[in-house]
C-alpha cells in the first residue's frame, strides 16, 4: 500500500449539473498507462449515475468536500496532454459562468464529436511512402505490365517521399499494397513541424490605396487591441486580412478567422490559398467527424497556420496564435441559439485580450454595439469610406408597390429591369429573404390556415418537397388536398417564397439560368459550389436567394440587385429590427457593381416615403446607424 495521499481529480461532464464532480484516480490507472495523465486539460473516463461517460478534468488535489473512501474511481485516463491551453481553458470557464451555463455542457460542446465519444487523439505525425532500396534499383520498363505502379515508382523517384493522401488522391490503396507487399516501397511516419515556411506567398499583395494603407498602418501587430474596420461593400476589407495574416504569419504565429456563414467558405478559402503557401485548415458544420478532428488537430498542434470557420471555431486550440479576424462582425450567425448559447464575436475580443493579440471586426454595416464601443474609446475606429480599384457604389431606386402590378412578388417595372439587364449580358440577383414557395397555407371558404401543431407558429409551403414545415421547431406534414375543417378543396397558398418566385422568373425567363439560392437548395454537398462556378463564369444568369446572398460574395458580373420585399424590418416589433434592416439592406445592395460596370439596386416597397429608408438611401449606413444609436441611448 502507498503511503503517498490519494489523487482527485475534479472533473466536468456533459451533464445540464451546474456543477464539477471529484473522482479518485486509483494507482493501476495511473501505473497501468504511465503516458496517459491526470493533468488539467486531459479526458477522463468515468461512471456517472449509470453510464460511463468521457469527461475532462478541470483540478487535481489530494483532498475533498466529500469522504475520499465514497468517491468512485476513475475508470481510464484518456490523454497523454492537455486538450487545451491554459488560455483557452480560461475562455471556457469565463464563457460558462458569464452566458449561465453548466461547465462540462458547454466544453463538450464545442469539441470535435470524436474526442467528445472518448476516441484517442490521433497521431500528430503523418505517414509518408519511399522507395526501399530494391525499389530505387527498378528499371524503367521493370513494371510495364502494370503502368499505374510503374507511374506511381517514378512519382517517389522523382520526388523521394510523397504524403499517403497525395497518393491515394490517385492512386488506389490496392496499388500501394501491391509495391509494398514487392518491397518496392515502404512507409514511414513523419512528425508535423509547426516551424513556418520561408515562401509563405503564392502570389503578391495588391497595392493598396491611401484609405487601407492608413487602416493597416494602425493595426498593431503586439499585444492587444480591438480594431473596427468599417469599410463600404468593396472597399478591400479581405486585402487587409491578407496582409495582416501575412505579416502575422512571418511572425511564425497563426490566424484564426471567422465567418458567419458557411457558404462564404469556399471562396474566402479560395482567396486564402491562391495567396498562402501555408497550410490552412476549415472548421464548419458541413464536415464529417472525422474530417472536422482532423483539422482541430492540425490547428492545435501548430501544423496549420490558417484557421477559417464559423462561429464554433472561436474555441480552437492554437499554441501560437497572433491575430483573430472576424469578419460580417454584425452578423446574428456568430450568436449560438441553442443549447451552450454564446456570442462568437464577444467571445473573440475576451479571447483576444487573454491571448494578447489584436483582434479585427470588420463589416459594412457594423452592429450598434460596435459603434458604440468605438465611441466609448473600447474599440479603435478604422474607416475604408471608398470601393477599391475606383469602383462606383450603386445607385439605388425605390419602387412604389400601391402603383405597380406584381406576379410572385416581382413588379413589372423589376421584370422590365431584368429583362434589359440580362439582355445587355449581365447578371441579376433578386433577394427575398423568405425560402420556401408561400409564407401560408389558408383556405379560401372557412378561412383554416396551416399551424403547427407542436408550437403554434405558421407553416410554410415548399411545394418542391411536397410539405409544409415548421421554421421554427422543424415540424413537418405532407400538404393536405382538403382543407381538414371544411373539406373544402379551395387551399390558397397566400405569399411568395423563394421558390414561388424562382418558378415565374424561369417561366419569364425560359433560356436564362434562374438559380435559387437558399438553406434549402444547398442542402447537397457542393451545391453551392455549383452555383457559384455558374456565376463567376461571368454568364448571364439571375441570382434568387435569401440573406445567404447578402454577405460578403463577390460577383464580379451582378449589375442589378433587386430587393422584393424591403416592408418586413420597417414594422418589427424587435428593438434590433430597423438595424437589421438598415444592415441587410446595404450588404445585398453592396452585391451589386463590384466589376468595371456601375450597378444598380431596386428596392420593392408599400412605403416609399418612410423615413427611415429615405435616410438610409441618401445619407447612407453610417449616418443611419448613428441615428439609431443617438435612439437607443436615450
């Protein structure tokens, strides 16, 4: 028996407990799998109630509240380090007790699915193929019966060693077993170096203007500070990323890079490699388990020097982090709805502040709470008021809905306008931030309409999927061909949706691509791709889709921007809700004129003389923010 005190060990599970739970960790554990730790930071497998589950350890000591004899045992150490840093594990406990949220809930949350299930973490190390020495005598006709080994030989010839998963990207794993089990090749792992690359560039940085010279000289490299860019739709926010990251970068420190949305990932990510010679990792929703522990560990071990992901992505580990951008800072993505709900972009400045390194809110429309943060000394104000490369903003026009006929939601004077846009060989994009094919479901003889039935809200035809859905809970039935009150046959879907105007512009427009943009039309693996591949081709082509349109794409073709419905945000009973509109409405509009041709933007309206739209038209974003910030602090 040891006469050395016993080791407990306080740790979190998934559990909505509002509290952490002390553990003993028997000598076996500890003896039995001496590089596994008891360490702050590491998982551990234990009993809870009746399950086992995987938890992670938050203290260690020698004593408890609680009789030591009654503690049950720590089933199984799990790591042979830490998960997370110091810093990091800060963030968390600091985030848990601010947003009112058990600790062991909200750090399982945002970990990748595999660790959370207890999986060990896999090998930092990556496996490498080489010629053996039989291999490096081959001839050249040795394997000509079998050209794709032959070919694959020549390729370690050539290069000496080549990663596995350059390999198997065209060669099948069959191939490699076949030159293994010939002793022709052989693999090896090779240990990741986070050291940073000399050639860190691709290509050149763009020559900057006066305004973004101005904005990057202000930015300081050490130590902590929350800069606001606030730049107008094409003024070159992401060239001032780019240079920053790449500044940072020859610091031999890493960037972490938000997005709100993640259909902006395949062209910030794009942009990010055509200028990087780094490894860079994504971190979203749309990966699968394995690909998403996959990238975490690149990022936590130093072996990616670019991190880009959504809102989640604010708690992955970095060990040399040197800037944090966020870029659409206003957007509601980054604030988690569900389960551990938190605000990404706050989240960032405290992580920042704890890292001590510079943070950088950038957005067209910056959120009321920015700009007051910037008034009050918090933040520093950095302003980019022109478009690069002599760009013209768009020039907008209201529609007066009382005095037009419409079909779907579009006017004719908007039809009219398309019809010339497309004619002179540009693109269209027409918003409507509402998806499905109508709002309702109502019958025209008792007046039934379709509710749902678990939260009372209205359900929305989507006459492609043949059901009406629930926006809210997720609820869903088939569309009744009775009205199940009156067994009237009269059903009106009342309203348009994307999918009811989508269907009358390509019946409008039969020879030109009408592509529909929305949660539910990029549902498929690389649909957005698809999509956008069509609109950079530069081909004639209208755009219909919700606010997944509106942030932060650059299409180069668009000329003509048209808001269907600009009346929703004018009478929300939400305090936010004239700020939101202010800002959807200006970053769609941004959408339009980016290339060598002027654009313009139609805005659809029952109130033409309202106000607020008069005041955000002629004086602009910043103007109306300031009005509604000189509201809200009265």
């Amino acid at each position: 028996m040891s006469d050395l005190a016993p080791l407990v060990v306080r740790i979190a599970v998934p559990s909505p407990l509002r509290r952490i739970f002390d553990y003993l960790v028997p000598e076996n554990v500890l003896n039995d799998n001496p590089e596994k730790k008891a360490d702050i930071g590491c998982r551990a497998l234990v009993t809870f109630g009746r399950r086992k589950v995987t938890g992670l350890i938050v203290g260690t000591g020698t004593t408890s509240d609680f009789d030591i004899n009654k503690l049950k045992a720590v089933e199984q150490l799990l790591d042979p380090a830490p998960l997370l840093p110091e810093s990091l594990f800060t963030l968390f406990i600091w985030a848990a007790n601010y947003y009112q949220h058990p600790i062991g809930d909200a750090l399982f949350s945002t970990l990748p699915i595999l660790l959370r299930k207890g999986d060990p973490l896999p090998d930092s190390s990556q496996r490498y193929w080489q010629l053996t020495t039989k291999g490096k005598g081959l001839g050249p006709s040795s394997l000509k019966t079998a050209p794709s080994q032959q070919a694959l030989i020549e390729q370690l010839q050539t290069r000496g060693k080549v990663k596995d998963a350059t390999l198997v990207a065209t060669y099948s794993r069959a191939i490699l077993s076949s030159l293994e089990s010939k002793e022709l090749i052989e693999a090896l792992m090779v240990k990741i170096s986070p050291d940073c690359q000399d050639n860190i560039l691709k290509e050149e940085a763009l020559t900057l203007d006066s305004c973004q010279k101005k904005a990057i000289d202000s930015i300081d490299d050490h130590g902590f500070n929350a800069y606001l860019l606030d730049g107008v739709t094409g003024s070159g926010k992401t060239e001032i990323y780019l240079q920053v990251i790449e500044k940072t970068l020859r610091y031999g420190r890493q960037a972490l890079v938000l997005i709100p949305e993640i259909s902006l990932t395949p062209q910030t990510e794009k942009r990010f490699r055509d200028r990087f010679h780094v490894p860079l990792v994504t971190l979203h929703s749309g990966l699968t388990d394995k690909q998403r522990l996959t990238a975490w560990m690149s990022a936590r071990s130093g072996e990616a020097k670019i991190i880009l992901g959504t809102r989640s992505a604010i708690f992955t580990p970095l060990p040399n982090p040197g800037v944090l951008i966020l870029d659409e800072e206003h957007d509601q993505s980054y604030k988690q709805q569900e389960g551990f709900r938190y605000s990404a972009r706050d989240l960032g400045v405290i992580r920042a502040r704890q890292e001590n390194i510079p943070i950088i809110l950038g957005s067209a429309t910056p959120s009321i709470e920015s700009l007051n943060n910037c008034e009050k000394g918090r933040y520093k104000h950095l302003f980019l008021k022109h478009r690069a490369a002599n760009a013209i903003q768009p020039e907008w026009t209201l529609i007066d809905l009382k005095a037009e006929q419409t079909e779907a939601g579009v006017s004719s004077s908007t039809l009219l306008a398309i019809k010339q846009t497309i004619a002179n060989g540009h693109q269209v994009l027409v918003f409507l931030n509402r998806r499905g094919f109508a709002p309702a479901l109502l019958c025209h003889q008792c007046g039934w309409s379709a509710d749902c039935h678990q939260c009372d809200s209205r359900l929305t035809v989507h006459r492609a999927r043949g059901r009406l859905i629930c926006h809210h809970c997720d609820y869903q039935q088939r569309i009744p061909h009775l009205c199940p009150t009156c067994k009237g046959q009269q059903l009106i879907a009342a309203g348009e949706g994307t999918e009811r105007s989508e269907a009358y512009l390509q019946q409008c427009f039969p020879t030109t691509k009408v592509l529909r943009v929305d949660r539910d039309s990029t549902r498929k693996k690389g649909a957005m791709k698809e999509v956008f591949d069509i609109v950079d081709s530069g081909d004639p082509c209208i755009l219909i889709g919700t606010q997944m349109l509106s942030k932060g794409h650059h299409f180069a073709n668009v000329t003509l921007v048209a808001v269907l419905d600009a009346d929703s945000g004018l009478f929300s009973p939400d305090f936010r809700g004239h700020e939101k509109m202010g800002q959807l409405l200006t970053q769609v509009a941004g959408r339009s004129g980016r290339g060598k041709i002027p654009g313009r933007v139609l805005i659809q309206t029952h109130q033409p003389e309202h106000p607020l739209l008069e005041m955000l038209i002629e004086k602009g974003y910043s103007y109306f923010a300031a009005q509604l910030l000189s509201e809200r602090e009265l």
